[in-house]
C-alpha cells in the first residue's frame, strides 16, 4: 500500500499570513490531485499535477509536484478566512489511471481572521 | 455541482445487523466508488465499479460488499455491522479513470455508527 503523509496534521494561522503545507511519500505516482473539504461535504477537486517538476497557480495557491514526483506542497498567499478547511493530497499509482487513488491524511487549516 | 445523492445521511445501528448504503448520480459517469473517512487516515477506498455489474476491491474492502444493477446506483452492504466500521462514507464518481488527470466527484457523505 502506497502512503501519503501530509505536514502539519493542524495549522491554525492569522489572516493575511502566508503557509505551506507538505504531501510526502516514498512512492512514485502517476499524478497528484489537492482537494479541499469543508464540514459537512464531500472533498472538492482544486488542481490535478502530473509532470515532475510542475508547478500550478490558482489565485492566492500555488501548488508543485516534486521533481521525482514523490511529494507535493500547497502554499497560500496571504490566507483568508475563506481558505478555512481540510485540505487533501490523493496519489495515483503509476500504471493506473485515478480508480486507486490514495489519500494523504489531511492538514485541518483555520484561518483567523 | 455534480448530481449526487447519498442516502441515508446518517444512521445508528447495532453490531450484527445489516447495513446498505446507497449512492445515486445523475451524471451517467461510467466509475463510481465508496471511500470510508477516518481520523487520521484520510480517505480510504472500499471498493469501486467501472460499469454496470463489474466491480472491484479497494483498499479495505473487507467485511463490504456492493452491487450495481443500474448505472445511476451503487450500492454498499455491510453485512453484519461492526463498530470497527463507524465511519463517514463518501461515494464519488468520475466519467471515467483511464486518464490521470480525471476529476472525482463527491457525495455529500453518510455518517454512520455501530453500537
């Protein structure tokens, strides 16, 4: 079984700082999807990375597969309240396409404004 | 928003009685599946279907089984409930998987615990 740990586990930071948080394995994957959940729902989709190296932009979050495409990181500029949430890394093992994704174990974000 | 249903949203049962859940889209995507939600695990996968009768298991399929007579259903079935399977159960579906920067789309979830 492939693993996913995400750092920190907890994050509670003011509104207007900047963060980043960590997606790690010892496993190769195919892509790298960041979904983000709230209370209540399910995950929702942010950004899907598949290239070694890559690195997407989506407002204030920047998000990069590592070159070996082992690890991923999130960063956010200057945090809103609004970005308040679970924040998910889910790896595709390499051969398969996204019907076996894994899922890291979440880094809960608060925001205070 | 994705059209998909969980129901029930949540449910109190006993140790040893049966359970099913069901997950229902309006999508007509090909893949759907049933992920558990744990502290400290994430979300892990139960088992998935990539059509109509066909099936597969995931990560931590035991003591679960699920059908799918119809495109639109997907159906999970503890068969005799443990407390070890109180959770939050989340189907998603995707149109199909064979492609790696395919989306998979959430259900708003099923909590469910075992007495």
């Amino acid at each position: 079984t492939q693993l996913l740990e995400q750092s920190p586990q907890f994050l509670s930071i003011q509104e207007g700082e900047n963060l980043t948080v960590y997606c790690n394995s010892s496993s190769v994957f195919s892509s790298l999807q960041w979904y983000r959940q709230e209370p209540g729902e399910g995950p929702v989709l942010l950004v899907t990375v598949v290239t070694g190296g890559e690195v997407k932009k989506l407002k204030r979050l920047t998000f990069q597969f590592g070159d070996a495409r082992k690890d991923s990181s999130l960063h956010i500029t200057a945090a809103q309240p609004g970005d308040t949430g679970l924040y998910l890394c889910a790896g595709a093992p390499v051969n398969f396409g996204n019907e076996k994704l894994t899922f890291g174990t979440g880094t809960r974000l608060t925001i205070i404004p | 928003d994705a059209g998909i249903t969980q129901s029930p949203r949540h449910k109190v049962t006993e140790t040893g009685t049966p359970v099913t859940l069901r997950c229902h889209q309006t999508e007509n995507h090909r893949y759907m599946y049933w992920y558990r939600q744990d502290p400290g695990h994430g979300l892990r996968l139960i088992h998935y279907s990539y059509g109509v009768k066909d099936t597969d298991k995931g990560e931590v399929s035991d003591g679960y089984s699920v059908s799918r007579s119809k495109t639109e259903d997907f159906l999970l079935t503890l068969e005799s409930a443990t407390s070890s399977q109180t959770s939050v159960y989340f189907c998603a579906i995707s149109p199909v998987a064979g492609e790696i920067t395919d989306t998979q789309y959430f259900g708003p979830g099923t909590r469910l615990t075992v007495l």
